[in-house]
C-alpha cells in the first residue's frame, strides 16, 4: 500500500500503490500528484487509497482534480471520490458509463481544462484497448503516460507469463509501447500526428503507471518507445 509521496521535480510527487493482477499479471501501480496554483491538486491514475497517502496528500493542498487517464485505471477512483467528495472526478470517453456510482465531470479530451496552463494533454485515438490520454506538466517538464508506454524488470514475470512478457516487449531493456497496444491501434495515422504532438513538449523526466520514472532525456525515450509507427 502507497504509504509516502516523493518528490519528483517542480510542484509534482509520486506514490507507488499496491500491486494488481489482471488476468493472471501482476501489474506495479503509480500515481501522481501535482500541485497547481493556488494549493489546488490534480491527482493523476490514483492508487489505492491508505491512511498514509491520505495524510501525505492533504499536507499538500486541497484535492480539486481526480483523473483517470486511460479507461483501463478505474479501480480507486471510488475511494478517493468519497475521500474527497468536492473534487471534480474526469475521465476519457467511454469510462463514466461503467461506473454509474460515480460522479463524472466532463469527459476528457483536447480542450481547456482549469489546469491546461500548467499541465498540457493530448488524446491518443484509434485504439481498440483503450483510449489513453498523455500528459505533460510543464513546471517539472514532466511527460506521463499510463499503459501505452511500459517498463518492467527482467524478473518481474515469471513462467510462462515471462515468456508472454518478453514477446509482448514488457521487459525491453527500455520502456516500450507493448506489442499488443500497438497492434490494437485501429487507426495508426490519427495516433502518429497524436505521438508527433506528444513529441513537440520539451519532455525532460517522463512517468509510466507500469515502470520505473525517468529522470532524463524522456523526449527522447519516447521517441525510440514510438518508432515502429513511423514518428
């Protein structure tokens, strides 16, 4: 369970939570908080919520954003919306439908957003797994993707499930998009002209939900991480 957020450049923290399994994987799961003007925080894929991570949040301001970014990372946003209640929960298309316990503000997508002078995005299109949105928060110069991009350790899997790992470019000797969202992406041209405005943000560190932080040269990362479709 996520007990301590760390410090990760200008105005953002990361807390790693509980490990997950899906459909017999075991998934590492990060969020981030970011800190706005004016005290105002904008909680990205949170985790599971402990009384620790409570304690550790609440001594950095006032919850005011929950987002999900991808509409795979749904599984605590009903603790921390009944932690925090006033805070506007946001989520790309397709997820509030799922979930019609919870209260959804407008859907994300391009437009402005009361943190879009701090923190840019761009939707990912086309891609039959899931719609993912990547963000950029320009303070920290800091480039978060959820599940399109991946890193994990030689080790991590086991068995068979090691094998399935290292064919799908899991455990690549650097973060990868994994071979099964790139083959689910219906149409690749809509998602280069997304990656090729992904590229354009001056990405220094970068964070994956699955893998672990870089602290330099992510626009590069990322680059090589999307070369196979042709960015």
């Amino acid at each position: 369970m996520a007990s301590a957020l760390i410090p990760f450049g200008k105005e953002i923290w990361l807390a790693d939570g509980p490990v997950v399994e899906v459909a017999g994987f075991r998934y590492p799961t990060r969020m981030a908080v970011i800190r706005l003007p004016g005290d105002l925080l904008f909680l990205w894929s949170p985790v599971a919520l402990s009384d620790a991570l409570r304690s550790a949040v609440e001594a950095l301001g006032e919850v005011r954003y929950l987002v999900a970014p991808n509409t795979l990372h749904d599984r605590f946003l009903g603790e921390w919306q009944r932690a925090w209640p006033q805070a506007g929960l946001h989520a790309p298309p397709g997820l509030a439908g799922r979930h019609p316990e919870l209260r959804f503000g407008r859907d994300l997508d391009e437009s402005d957003f009361p943190w879009s002078a701090d923190i840019g995005q761009v939707v990912i299109p086309g891609n039959r797994i899931t719609t993912e949105l990547a963000f950029f928060h320009r303070p920290s110069c800091t480039l978060l993707f959820t599940d399109l991009i991946q890193h994990f350790p030689r080790g991590w899997f086991t068995g068979w499930r090691a094998l399935v790992a290292r064919l799908d470019g899991m455990t690549a000797a650097e973060p990868q998009v994994p071979r099964k969202f790139r083959y689910a992406f219906a149409d690749r041209r809509a998602a280069r002209a997304a990656v090729r405005r992904i590229l354009d943000w001056p990405a220094e560190q970068l964070v994956m939900a699955h893998g672990a932080p870089v602290a330099r040269d992510a626009q590069a990362v990322t680059a090589r991480a999307f070369k196979w479709l042709g960015v």
